[in-house]
C-alpha cells in the first residue's frame, strides 16, 4: 500500500513538472518572439495586451487597461484586399509612438472615424481615435500601416501578460520555473542513485556469509563423504 501511494505521489509530481516545463516553454517562446514585433502571430491571429484606457468606452466592444484583445492579422501582401475594405467602427491596430515611457514603439488599436479614399476610390489612410470621452486626439493611418482588425477580448487577462514582461514577471513566470525544475531534477537523479547503490549492497555477499556457505559446503561434502565410507 506504501509503495502504491508513493508511486501515485511521483506520479502527480512528475505531471506537475511538466506542466511547469510546458508553461515555461510557451512564456519563454512568447517573450522572445514577442521582443522584436511586440506581437506572436499564430494562426493567422494575435492577441495584445491593453496598456491604456484609451479605448475605455460605452460601446460593446470597447475595452480597457489590463484587457487582452484578439486581432486577426492583416499585414503581408495577401491581405490588401481586406485592409483596403475596412469600414468606420471597425477598431485597427497599428504601429504607434511610445505611449508607455519605455522607449520603444508600442501597438495601438483604435476605432476607425472615417476612411480616406483617392479619387478613384481606393482607400489611401484610415482616421482613428479612441472611446474615451476624453480621447479628442485622431490619428490618421495609412492601410499599408496596419497590423490588424479587433475580433474580440478577455476581460483582465492582459494584465498578465504585461506583467510577464517586466523583470519581476520574466522572473516569476520564468527563471523561477526554471530553477525549480533543475533542483527536482537533481533531486530525482540523487535519489535514483541512492536507491541504486543500495540494492547493489543489500544483493552483494559479505566474505563472513561467503565463509559460511563455503563452511557449510564442506561440511555437507564431509557428510557425504563419510556415509560413502559405511558398510552396507
């Protein structure tokens, strides 16, 4: 029955373990590929964590800091069909200044006010602006600009997301993983080599029981030895 629990225990724990490895995979994975354009596109989609309140509004798909949006890939060659079709409300992202005070370029998703056509009808920039009641700024983007449309949102879920990619997140969603699973690990292979060494010496013959057998071995073949020497 001990045995049956402490398998049932390794087995739990070596689960857990891989979960841990599998989350720590697909942080890792996010954070790097996400360095260079500030997105993962997977499967023709991506999903944006919300750093401002800017498109904090009263419309349904409206949405907010800490919010993670979904948003269908627009960018390459093959999609300037559906750029150029875009209509007013639809919300966008795109490239925009920093907005955070980190440094860098961040995505914006805004809602499309007008669309800018040429004389011949084809669609030459997009005019957006955000929700909020005191979003008063417009911004106007060229369709050759944008990353993407809005397809929907997980309320709260971005706040993780952005805090992942802070030192504090990377550490906890990653080096500390990391580093538990080395230490299992270690722990695993010390074990298994202790259990090891010990089966070799309990199965290994001392010389004072290697003696006795010979002893007794002697003993029996003087046994038979004299019964051979009995007349019968």
């Amino acid at each position: 029955m001990k045995k049956q629990r402490k398998n049932a225990g390794e087995i739990i724990i070596n689960i857990i373990v891989v979960i841990i490895l599998i989350f720590t995979f697909i942080m890792t994975v996010n954070i790097l590929l996400s360095a260079g354009k500030g997105y993962v596109e997977l499967f023709g989609g991506t999903a944006v964590a919300v750093k401002t309140d800017s498109m904090n509004g009263d419309k349904p798909d409206s949405f907010k800091r800490g919010d993670l949006i979904f948003v269908k890939i627009l960018e390459g060659k093959e999609h300037i069909q559906e750029r150029q079709g875009l209509e007013k409300g639809d919300i966008i992202t795109y490239v925009s200044a920093d907005v955070d005070g980190d440094g860098r370029e961040d995505i914006i998703s805004h809602r499309i006010i007008s669309v800018n056509k040429s004389m011949t009808g084809t669609v030459l920039s997009y005019t957006v602006k955000g929700d909020h009641p005191q979003a008063y700024d417009t911004q106007t983007i060229s369709s050759a600009a944008i990353i993407g449309v809005y397809t929907g949102k997980a309320a709260g879920l971005g706040n993780f997301s952005l805090f992942i990619h802070t030192p504090l997140g990377f550490g906890v969603a990653v080096v500390l993983p990391s580093v538990l699973i080395v230490i299992y690990c270690v722990y695993v292979v010390i074990k298994n080599f202790r259990e090891a060494r010990g089966e070799t010496a309990g199965s290994a013959i001392t010389d004072e029981q290697k003696e006795k057998i010979r002893q007794e071995i002697l003993a029996e073949m003087a046994k038979e030895k004299l019964n051979d020497g009995e007349p019968k």
